[in-house]
C-alpha cells in the first residue's frame, strides 16, 4: 500500500546528499536539477568505477526523501546504505542482462511504492543487456508515474541505441587524477603511495580503494617494468615468468575477496537477526562477487600490460636519439623491436575482451617479446 501523501519542498537537494559522489561536479549538478521535476527514465553512463552506484542511491535519496533530499533524515540514510524498500536494484543474473532480468524489472515498475511517493528501479551493467534489448525497452517504455528508472552503463552498443534514447543521460567521465589523489589522502593513504595508486586506478574508484589497501601494489608494479631485463627468448623463462605475474595478481585479489567475506558476514547477521535460516537471494550475490573478482582480475592484467607496453616504450625514446648520429642501424633495429613488443602487448590486452586462457595468452606474449630482443 502507497503511504501517506508528503509535500516536498521546493529546490534543489541539499549538497550534502551528493558526499560519497567523488569527482563528478558537472554530473552532480545535473542530479540536484533533475532531482527537483525528473522524469521516467536516466542513463548514469561512465568507465567502470565511476561512482554510479553511489550517484544512483543519492539521486533516489532526493527522489524519495519527503523533504525534497535533506541528506539526514531517516529516509535519506536508508536510500544511501541500500535498505530502502523502494530503491531497488536489479543486478544480471548471467555473464549479461537477461530477458528475465529485465522481466523482472518490468514486472517491478508496475508495482506500487512502499512508503514514499515513487519508487527507483536500478539496473547495473545495461552496457550488457543486448539480446534483451527489446524486453528492456518494453519496461522503461510504460512505466506507471510513480516509477523512476536508473540504468548504468560503461558503454551504449548498437543494441542500446533505442533504450538511451528514452533515457536522459547522464554523463559520468574517469575521476580527474587529482581528485582521486585527495579522496585517497583523505582516507588516510599516504600522499606518495596515493599518487601511485592513482596513476594505476585509470580514474576508477573501486580499483583506486582496492589497490591502496594491496601492500604489494608497488613491487607489483616494478615486476611488471623489469619483464624486459628477464626475458631471454626461450620458452621456459617466459612460462615462469608468466606463472609468477599472474601469481601476483592472485595476491592482488585479497583485499576483494575480504570486503565479499564481509558482505557475507553481514547479510548472514541481518538475515539471522530477523529469524531467517539462510541469506535471501545469497546465490545473486555470491554469483556478482564472483564477476567483480573476474573483472579485478582481468583490469589487473590489463593494467600490468599497459606498465609492460609503457616501459617497451621507454626504450623506444631511447632508441630514437642515436638515429641520426652514425651507425644508426642498429639503432633503427632497436625502434622497430620496440614497436613491434608494443603491437603485440596491445594485441594481448585486446585479446582479454574473450576471456582467453591467462597463462597460455601471457606466455605467447612473452615468447614473443623475448624474440624480439634476441
């Protein structure tokens, strides 16, 4: 049953509901307009890691909040922490959005909110809803008004085109270097190692959060720049090699896997405190934790590919200065090695969009690369 009827008050949110958005101001100011006349349906679209979830709950806090968004009130606090029966969040089920999937938030829309005077339906990773493209677009179609939609995406596909066009997108670039670098600081990392952090997160919050609590972050880091000093063209090095990165990025992981045993921990005290035997919908989640920690794996890779390509380079600025001095070619054969070790690193960070074999992909790539300097 719809509770009682509230008047809200005029204007913009309060800046304060906005807190945990970091580095979005132009995005930001866009929510706190909409928040005031919004209309069925938006699109947070953004990098991973760009904060959409946080952005998603305080959007839905002045949504639902009877006080138009004060960012203290009970209602607030229970939109931000994701306890509110009418913000709901419908995460894929699968390696994308299902047809079920985005059933299940048509069937959803047509409900009646709870307590407040609307509800927010979110979907996450809409980037991946391509076969249910036209189911999807049915449910944010024929919302009742009472329903506001949130999707976020990484990216709109030719599949998505129609669905963005009913949506107001919103746009939400990488988190600025410096930004990151003062919301790391401010949650007591060291300048120095911040700044490093930073530089490996790609402006990816979660991945920044992550990488500063991995205290082998920065020896990671130089294992990756001393690849070219190690290989020597034959096989065997280059297998143990290959072991060795990705053994390291197996250690990478554990931050991850403690903030999941956490959350466990957590929905299993709530769940016993209300008298429940087992976590409601434990299977979903132990199901997205898996996918975060695929995705961690797969970003850790491709960032350990890009430190390898950055120092091929290196040596390509340092091959280029002798060319016109005398007895350039061997010169000239330093450049070309280099290009081609940077081709093939670039070829192999491509290759992970397929979720190809690790260990078989990085030891071709290594064998590669070893021949080229030999």
């Amino acid at each position: 049953m719809t509770g009682p009827t509230t008047t809200r008050r005029p204007g913009a949110p309060a800046p304060g509901l906005f807190a945990g958005v970091v580095g979005q101001p132009a995005a930001v100011e866009a929510l706190r307009a909409a928040a005031r006349d919004p209309v069925h349906a938006y699109l947070f679209l953004g990098p991973p890691g760009f904060g959409g979830r946080a952005a998603a709950n305080a959007f839905a806090a002045a949504l639902l909040c009877p006080n138009g968004g004060d960012g203290t009130c009970a209602t607030c606090r229970r939109v931000l922490a994701g306890t509110h029966p009418d913000l709901v969040v419908i995460e894929r089920t699968g390696a994308a959005l299902l047809v079920d999937d985005a059933r299940r938030l048509a069937a959803l829309s047509q409900r009646r909110p709870l307590e407040a005077d609307r509800q927010v339906l979110v979907a996450t990773d809409v980037q991946l809803a391509l076969r249910s493209a036209p189911a999807l677009l049915k449910a944010i179609e024929e919302p009742p008004p009472s329903t506001v939609f949130v999707l976020l995406a990484d990216d709109v596909p030719p599949e998505l085109v129609t669905v963005a066009s009913r949506c107001v997108e919103i746009t939400f670039p990488p988190v600025p270097r410096g930004e990151l670098v003062a919301w790391l600081v401010e949650r007591g990392v060291e300048p120095g190692q911040a700044a490093l952090v930073a530089e490996g997160a790609g402006g990816d919050l979660d991945r920044a959060r992550l990488l500063a609590e991995d205290e082998s972050y920065a020896s990671r880091l130089e294992m990756w720049r001393s690849v070219p000093s190690r290989l020597d063209g034959t096989g065997a090095v280059a297998g143990e090699l290959a072991r060795t990165l990705l053994s390291s990025i197996d250690g990478a992981l554990q931050p991850l896997r403690n903030d999941h045993a956490a959350e466990l921990e957590r929905l299993t005290e709530q769940a016993e405190s209300l008298g429940e035997r087992t976590v409601s919908g434990r299977k979903e989640v132990v199901d997205r934790q898996h996918r975060e920690e695929r995705r961690f794996r797969t970003d850790e890779l491709r960032s350990g590919l890009g430190v390898l390509a950055r120092a091929y380079r290196d040596r390509l600025m340092d091959a280029v200065a002798p060319v016109s001095s005398p007895g350039t070619a061997h010169a000239a054969s330093a450049i070309n090695a280099a290009e081609a070790a940077v081709g093939a690193i670039t070829e192999a960070a491509a290759a992970l969009v397929r979720n190809p074999n690790e260990t078989l992909l990085l030891e071709s790539l290594l064998v590669t690369l070893g021949r080229l300097d030999a």
